[in-house]
C-alpha cells in the first residue's frame, strides 16, 4: 500500500513522462522500453526543483530500472550541473533555481546528504552550500537505499 502522497507524485510524473506508474506499489518506473530517457530527465529536473524543491508535490525521487539508470543518471546530472546557482550577490539574479527557505531547511538537506555519502551513496553533481545565503547546488546522488535519511 502507497501512500497518498506518492500516488499524487507518481500521477503528476506519468502525465509528463513516457512511463507508466502503478499507484499500489512504490514509485518505480513500468514498461520502460519506451521511456525515452532524455524527455525522462527533463520532467525530473522540472518537477523535482519545482519552487526548488520546496513543494509538497516535488519529486524526492527516482526509481529506475538498470538497464536506463546508467543513462539517466549521466544526464540528469549533466542538467543539474548546468543550473545557475548564486554564489554572490552579482549573481543572485542570475539563478536557476532560489535558495532554501530557512537556515533549518539548509541544514536538513545537509544532513540528509552527508547520511547518504555515509551509507554508501555515490554523489554525483551538487551537493554543497554555494557560500552565498541559503543557495544550495543542485544535487544528485546515485545508489541510495531506504536505510538512508534523503529516501526514507
């Protein structure tokens, strides 16, 4: 049994991307033969920074099956890597996507990074403090599993 939240996820993910979901089961992708991985990476970016992260509705994240992961993965952190983030006041601007709402929320995502890399996780692009205000690179991390803070 899913819970609501990721029923709702998982509905706003299969209207945008080509890939079947399945309410009943956790959020994991379905049929992906004909998921066409560059498409995939676009609606994660969107949907995953929507308000930089900071809504309700925003992808936490993403199950993909092997035989794509590998591509998925190198471009959803060539995209993520490519998003401006304010490093100074000149480039406040200038950003891709805002900072964190609050200095205890910057330090929730902090905290939930580091238990990943503690775990096992692999840090892929991001995944530090810009110096600039509550300004967070973004960030992914490959091969993450449930006993981790940033999945559970």
């Amino acid at each position: 049994m899913s819970s609501p939240n990721v029923g709702r996820i998982t509905q706003v993910i299969g209207s945008t991307l080509d890939a079947q979901f399945s309410e009943d089961s956790m959020p994991a992708l379905y049929n992906a033969l004909s998921v066409q991985v560059e498409r995939t990476v676009l609606g994660v970016l969107n949907w995953s920074l929507h308000n930089s992260g900071q809504d309700c509705g925003a992808v936490e994240r993403v199950y993909v099956v092997g035989y794509i992961a590998g591509r998925l993965v190198e471009l959803l952190s060539l995209a993520a890597s490519r998003i401006q983030v304010a490093r100074n006041a000149t480039k406040k601007n200038q950003a891709g996507i805002g900072p964190l709402a609050t200095p205890m929320q910057l330090g929730i995502v902090e905290e939930h990074v580091a238990d990943a890399l503690n775990k096992g996780a692999r840090l892929v692009c991001g995944g530090k403090r810009t110096g600039y205000g509550l300004f967070y690179e973004a960030t992914v991390l490959d091969a993450c599993t449930h006993e981790m803070r940033v999945v559970a």
